[in-house]
C-alpha cells in the first residue's frame, strides 16, 4: 500500500493517539515506542497472539451494540413513533435512546461504532509493536476495520464524533440508572474528552485534511499466515 493509504488506516486510532500523545501516522502508534504505554497485558489482558485476535472481535460486538438499535430507531423513527419506543423502555434504556437523539446530527446513524474501531485499530499497531502480529497481518486487519468504518460513517466528523460519544458512554457505564443521565450530561466538560478534542484540533487537523474520507484503498490481500478462524 502507498504511504497516505496507510496513514488512512492508522488515523482510524487518531482519537486513541490524541489521548496518549502518540504519533498519528506510525505503524507501532508510538515511534519510539513507549513500552509501558502499550503494554497490552496491564491495560488490556492481552499477553499473546491469540488474545489479541479474540479481542478483535470487538469491532462487531464491542460497547457500541449496546446503543445500536437506539440510533438506528433514531435515524427512522417519525416523532410519533418515536414517543411510542420511548415508552416501551426501561428507564436506563430510555436515557440511552435519548442520547442517541440528541448526538444522532453529529454521528449519524452509525453511532458509537468508531469507539470500538478506533480502538481495536490501537490493538493493531501496539500488537505489531508486540510482535503478536506482522506489518503485513496488521495492515490487512486494520483494511477489515477500514471497510466497516466507511459502510457506518461518512465522513471523519461524523467517524470522531462517534469516537468521543462512545466514549462518553462508556465513562457512565458504571453509573446507576438514577444518576446516567446527570453523568451524561457531565461529559461535554470531561478532561480526558476535551483532551482528545483539543490534541485532534491541535496535531490532527491538517493531516485529516490530507487524507480524505473516500481515499481509494489498495488493500492487500488476506496474509497465508493468518489463522483461519481470525476475525475479518
């Protein structure tokens, strides 16, 4: 793959690097790499190839199915029927419904998803830094990532907005059912939220600029040394 194709892939992570002050472009997120930052084992209980693979699956089955269906009836519903979903609910799934509403303009209706893609995309260059998988395993991995990104985001706003709402919803989702929609509301003014604004602002800007949404991928061809069974 050309260079700016696979700077597309890794800005996928850009929101993950943003936070931790890594590069936006490197293939192993940290170049050099800062062993303590992406030791996979303390943060993540990752100690091998196997589990990093496993842990792939995320992607499709992470945080964000959650709220799936949320933004989903959002992005559809009239506001009658709207009304009537509402009613249907638990008082935790309604505040959950209700801030897919509201973020619904922002993300669209792909919601939350980039929290788990960007994510899993961090895995994939700590990973190759690990040594768990090989440039060429990563850069086909991090291709499956690029393909479900584009089929629920249009655009990188909408793809960081996802990002940050998920987020935002995985910081509340130890809250209690009384105190959900108050901590919600909370995380507009959240450090570590406006931090990842700020550094993407501030060191990512330009180089998504450079790289448009609908960039053509030349991505390579599934790698003979990946197991069979390893998610795709």
């Amino acid at each position: 793959m050309e260079e700016i194709e696979q700077h597309w892939l890794y800005a996928l992570s850009a929101p993950m690097a943003a936070l931790n002050g890594a590069s936006y472009t490197a293939a192993t997120y940290y170049e050099p790499a800062d062993d303590d930052a992406t030791d996979l084992q303390k943060w993540w209980g990752i100690s091998n190839r196997r589990q990093l693979l496993d842990m792939l699956h995320m992607a499709d089955d992470g945080h964000a199915t959650e709220v799936s269906n949320a933004y989903w009836q959002a992005a559809r519903c009239l506001p009658s029927e709207w009304h009537d979903a509402l009613e249907q609910l638990n008082p935790r799934q309604r505040i959950q419904y209700q801030f897919a509403y509201r973020t619904l303009a922002d993300c669209g209706p792909g919601g939350v998803r980039a929290w788990d893609l960007g994510r899993m995309g961090f895995l994939l260059r700590s990973g190759l830094r690990k040594g768990y998988v090989s440039a060429d395993e990563s850069l086909w991995l991090q291709g499956r990532l690029a393909l479900r990104a584009r089929h629920y985001y249009n655009d990188w706003n909408t793809y960081l907005a996802g990002y940050i709402y998920g987020k935002a919803l995985w910081n509340c989702s130890d809250s209690s059912d009384d105190e959900l929609a108050q901590e919600l509301a909370r995380q507009g003014g959240e450090h570590w939220n406006r931090c990842i604004l700020n550094n993407l602002r501030k060191g990512a800007s330009e180089l998504l600029a450079s790289l448009p949404w609908d960039l053509p991928l030349n991505l390579p061809e599934r790698p003979d040394t990946l197991e069979e069974d390893a998610w795709s």
